[in-house]
C-alpha cells in the first residue's frame, strides 16, 4: 500500500470530507477547534490512505502503527477518521462532539475511545508520549529479536506543542536515543489562539530539530505529491527521528477565515461553513455529508490493511513456534501477573530491616526483586540514581546502541521523564516508573495528572521526602508536595513508615493495573515499627492500621511516613503520664478511603479525640481530625540546617509532639 495506488483526486475528497465533518462537529457543539482540522487534512488523508498500519477490528494489535494527535484540541480530525476508517465511532457520535458522556470528548481520551492512542490536549504531552511509544517498539523488538514490533509512530504536533518544554526535553532525548521509528508532523501554520506566532516564538524550528539529532523535511502541508513523497523516504530506519515541516494554512477551505486566528478555537459560523462545502463541492445544506465514494475508498484501504495484518499474524505465529521461551517471556511481560513468589520476598525484605535506615535505601533493595520477577518493569531518574536507589543492577543503560537492558538515563528532564513513562505505560507492555527528589514533583505534575486521567499504570518515584532533607535548605524541602499529590484524583499517594510499608506499598502499586501510584520515601534513617505480635501484614494493603494501643478508643494518633515512630515515641511519653492513645500508620489514604466505613471505625472510632503528624502542611488532615483535632504538621517553608536540628526547631521531637497532645486533651 506504500505506492501511491489512491489517486490525487480521491485523496482530496478524503480530506475535504475530513474538513467538512470536523467543522460541522465543531458547529453543532457550538465550541471546539476547527483550524487544525482544516490544515491538516491533507496531511492526514495521505497518512491514513496510504501508508499508516492498522486494522480496526484489532485495534490494540502490537504490530500496528501509532497515529498520535498531541495537538489534540484538533480532535475532531482524529474522530473523523476514526469513523470513517470503522473504529466504532458513528456519525452520531461525530453529532454528540463535547457533549455530556459521548464518545467524542472535547480533547482525546485513553480507554474512553476506541482508536485513541493516548490522553492530549495539554500542549506537549503528545509529543514526549510519543517518545516513549517509539521507545516501547525498540525494547521489545531487542529484547525479543523480532522486528515483529518495528512499528512506526507518527505524532501531529503544532507550535503551541514545540513551544512547550516537556517536548524540547523529549525531543533532545528521542534524538539521543535515535528513535527513527519516531515521526512528528510539524503544522507550521503560524498562527496560534493569540493571533500571528511571530510575537513569541521565532526561532528556528529545523535547526533545533537536527542540532538534537534529527533528520528533518520541509515540506508544502497541501501539496499531496510532496507528502506522499516524504512519507514514502520513512520506509527505511535511518539511526535518527525525523521531523516533518509541514507548511499549512490553519482553516483551510474557509472562505474568509482561512489564515487567521479566528478558526483557531471558535465555530466557524453557519455561513462560514456553507462556503467551505461550497468551496469543497460538498452539498452545503447537508450537515455530517459523507461521499458514498469515500465510505468506498475507506473501506478499500481497511481491506488491504488487513492483508498486511494477517501477514503478520502468520509471521507471529511462526516466531511463537520457533521460539518458545521467548515466546512464554513476552506473554509474560505483557500480562504483567505478579508471580506469587514475590510478595513473599518483598515481605521478606521488608521485615529484614533491624536498625534505622532510609527508607529510600529499601525501595532501592526491593526494586531489584521486582525487576528479577516483572519482565516489563522498566524506569530510571533524572539524573539522581544514585540518591534515588533506582538503578536495576546487573542490567545495562538504554542507548542507541543497546535498547536490551532495563535502566533508563532520563538525564535533568523531569517533565518529559514522567510523559515518556506514560508513553511506555500507553504501550501496554511495560510497567514503568520514575524517580527524583519530591520537591521537584512540581515539574511532572502534568504528566503524573494525565497519567491519572488516563487510567494508566506508571509509578512515581520520589524520595527526599520532607525537611529533613536538611542542609540543602527550602529549595528542596517539600513542605506542600505530599497533600498537593493526594489531591490529584486517581492518583495512589503511598508513604511508607518502615521496610514492611515499603514491600507493601510496591506490591499494592504493582497491583493497581489501571492507575498510576507515587512512592514517597525518606533520605533519613527510620526505625522498623514494633506493631502487636498477630499482626497481619495484609492490613497495610487496606491503607490504614493500628500500630499500636487498640484498646484505647478515646484518642487516636494517625501518622505516616517518618513521623509514625515518631507517634509512636510519643504515645509512650504520654502513656508514662497515664494518656493512653491509640497509634494508627496511614501509608496510603486512597487505599484507607476504599474500604468499608465498619473498618474506617474500628481503626479510628467516631467520637475518639484525633491528633495528625506528618511532615508536612496539615491541610486536608480534617478530613480525619474533624475541624477540632490537633494537626501537627509544618505549613511554612524549610531552612537551611541538619535534619536534626530542624526537627527539633520545628517541634518534631517526641517530647514537644507529647506536650503539644497533653495540651490538646486537656
């Protein structure tokens, strides 16, 4: 299907079909974007017709190609051809554009629409996805040695999504890695929602592109000779990314708003788009047209897709007979089934700790059991392994080189570290994750949000995760960090208090397949936590548990992270006074807030006094305190001085915590 069998002429009704249904979604929403359909539509007819894999009655196969809109406030050209290449979407649906439940959202949404490849809209995070799907192609095809999973990805991308950081990080480390399985299709068209582009951004686009390793084409984004020309030189594997310049005009087949800003984000108006199907041929009193023909060319394309399909499939099915236990290896990984030996060793691990250690240096001893048992767990830092413990050892960096080992170097790119785990996550054959100092969860926000929209399993790493990271001061003290995750909805926020939390927190994460998990761990030795001699460790899993003093149901403390030992040094201060207290470790609220309300009430009694502790802002600890519990947390920024020392200035010593609880109950 690479040679050009569909004629010009039918490749211009495909695109001005694709013109015309996208402005009539946009206008019967009365909302939405129809300059980027408009523009690139010509661009898409030739990918789609001509050269794109994909069969849409398997529309996960892994040998497909991967068609990505990062500029995904364009969504109405992705739906359009979704539905007329037969993924599912009707012209209803293509009707029911931005409204209430329907399957055509206002941006596109993983898991919500068959044919989606990935969560866009926030400008970027397509492009950095994008990365990390080309990457997921290069792994297996070395690790399987197959080229069964030589796929390509092609990602549409505009100048709001170039302007972003999180893609310039992505682009630096896709032409670093030499993913030349990856094609981003530039829509130079000029103009952004603020009007002409040259106000912000003028630098040169294509000299960025090959300075950080890319081949790049410039190309006329109308000109249907030209695309098919340059889409046609990707046959090959060239070592290198390639970007395509394709010059459009936003809104094109407008008649008076072609060009300009105003089809940016706006209706085109009823008689804006009567005379765009004018201009087009299209019958202009017929809203959501589709040529009888293009319905035919559509499904002649999907015919000869599934030639391709089944040619692999047998090819497939080849490799799974002569090679078994690789075969066995994949299933594995993709499967992603945790083997029932591990829970034991994480466990065992756990409750190996007999004196004061970070808490960062645990997860570090138990990713290394994890990556011997999961295949297809995968991830590295931003340039912090060695203070964040994440390097799998015995396994080699991933480089252009070598795409067979399992650690990934993401160098000081936060933000495209957590896209592109996503992407590898969007993938489907990988658990992915990631690590760097909490503070700087603050670059990745985006991507950990997206991650927890989408419904996608990524884990997120963080340690350093208080102020007692001490000397280095405010700039890299999470005071509001661990609350601002918790409000992110979707998201499992785990801080565990000892090794045992620690196996447990990675087992339950590994266990939530459909959301993303953050790992939160100290750099300052903690205790092991004494707890009651029956104590079942499957409790941890439920979120929240009694450490300690289950008699008492008048005063409870709740506590996570570092700060439960320090409950737990406190309530015997108080119980030397004769308070007896009740000490309750919450390393995971999301886990607590799922189970029964009966066994909410018997880890913290309604009625009981409740006291807080944990380093960091108290807001939000209400929601188990009530409006008249004691919250003992820190709700400025750090200072520059040993943990210690800071601890002991900003009350977290057990006997200030001790009379702070006194005070409170009396």
């Amino acid at each position: 299907m690479d040679n050009y069998e569909i004629s010009d002429s039918n490749l211009s009704l495909l695109a001005n079909t694709i013109r015309a249904l996208s402005a009539d979604g946009v206008e019967k929403a009365n909302s939405g974007h129809p300059g980027m359909p408009l523009g690139m539509a010509d661009l898409a007819s030739v990918l789609w017709g001509c050269f794109l894999r994909f069969n849409p009655e398997d529309p996960s196969w892994p040998g497909r190609d991967r068609f990505i809109v990062s500029n995904g406030h364009g969504s109405m050209l992705l739906y359009s051809l979704l539905h007329l290449f037969r993924f599912g979407l009707t012209l209803e649906d293509l009707k029911g554009f931005r409204q209430f439940q329907s399957l055509t959202p206002g941006h596109p949404e993983f898991r919500h629409t068959t044919g989606v490849e990935v969560t866009t809209g926030p400008l970027g995070q397509g492009v950095a996805n994008s990365v990390g799907i080309a990457l997921s192609g290069k792994l297996l095809e070395a690790r399987y040695k197959t080229d069964l999973f030589r796929y390509k990805v092609y990602c549409f991308a505009g100048d709001g999504d170039l302007m972003e950081g999180v893609a310039h990080e992505a682009i630096s480390l896709a032409g670093h890695l030499g993913l030349d399985n990856l094609v981003v299709v530039y829509d130079d068209n000029d103009i952004s929602i603020g009007g002409s582009t040259d106000v912000c951004f003028s630098e040169d686009v294509k000299m960025r592109f090959l300075a950080c390793g890319w081949e790049v084409y410039d190309i006329d984004g109308h000109d249907l000779s030209q695309i098919k020309s340059c889409f046609g030189n990707l046959k090959g594997f060239t070592g290198k990314p390639t970007l395509i310049i394709a010059k459009t005009v936003i809104g094109k087949g407008s008649p008076t708003k072609a060009g300009s800003e105003s089809c940016h984000g706006s209706p085109l108006g009823e008689d804006e788009v009567r005379g765009l199907k004018e201009k087009i041929g299209f019958p202009p009193d017929k809203a959501f047209y589709v040529p009888d023909d293009v319905y035919q060319l559509c499904a002649d394309v999907i015919s000869r897709r599934k030639c391709e399909y089944n040619q692999w499939i047998e090819r497939y099915k080849k490799w799974q007979r002569e090679n078994s236990g690789l075969y066995g290896e994949y299933i594995t990984q993709i499967e992603k089934a945790l083997p029932n030996a591990l829970k034991a060793e994480l466990c065992e691990c756990g409750v190996a700790q007999k004196k004061a250690s970070a808490t960062r240096n645990i997860s570090g001893e138990l990713l290394q059991l994890i990556s011997s048992h999961m295949p297809g767990f995968i991830g590295g830092s931003a340039d912090l392994e060695p203070s964040n413990k994440t390097l799998i050892k015995g396994s080699s960096d991933i480089s252009k080189d070598d795409y067979s080992g399992k650690n990934l170097r993401f160098g000081v790119r936060e933000h495209a570290m957590g896209a592109i785990a996503n992407g590898l996550s969007y993938s489907g054959a990988w658990i992915p994750y990631t690590a760097t100092f909490l503070v700087f969860s603050d670059y990745m926000r985006p991507a950990i949000r997206i991650a927890a929209l989408s419904g996608i399993q990524t884990l997120f790493i963080f340690t350093h995760d208080s102020f007692w990271v001490g000397e280095d001061g405010p700039t890299h003290q999470p005071v509001e960090h661990i609350m601002s995750l918790r409000l992110i909805p979707n998201l499992y926020v785990f801080r565990p208090a000892d090794g045992l939390e620690c196996a447990m927190s990675y087992w339950a994460a590994l266990k939530i397949k459909d959301k993303p998990s953050a790992l939160l761990f100290t750099r300052q030795g903690v205790p092991p936590i004494e707890r009651e001699r029956d104590f079942d460790s499957d409790n941890i899993l439920k979120g929240g548990y009694v450490v300690t003093g289950r008699e008492c149901t008048s005063l409870v403390i709740v506590a996570t992270g570092s700060e439960v030992s320090l409950a737990v040094a406190a309530a015997k201060l108080l119980q030397r006074d004769g308070i007896a207290v009740r000490v309750v470790s919450m390393p995971c609220w999301e886990l607590f807030f799922e189970q029964s309300e009966e066994y909410r009430e018997s880890i913290i009694p309604a009625g009981s006094k409740r006291v807080s502790i944990e380093a960091g802002v108290t807001t939000g600890w209400e929601r188990f305190t009530g409006h008249r519990g004691l919250n003992i947390g820190w709700d400025s920024f750090g200072a520059s001085a040993p943990g210690k020392v800071l601890a002991e200035k900003f009350g977290f010593s057990p006997e200030q915590v001790a009379e702070r609880i006194k005070n409170f109950v009396s």
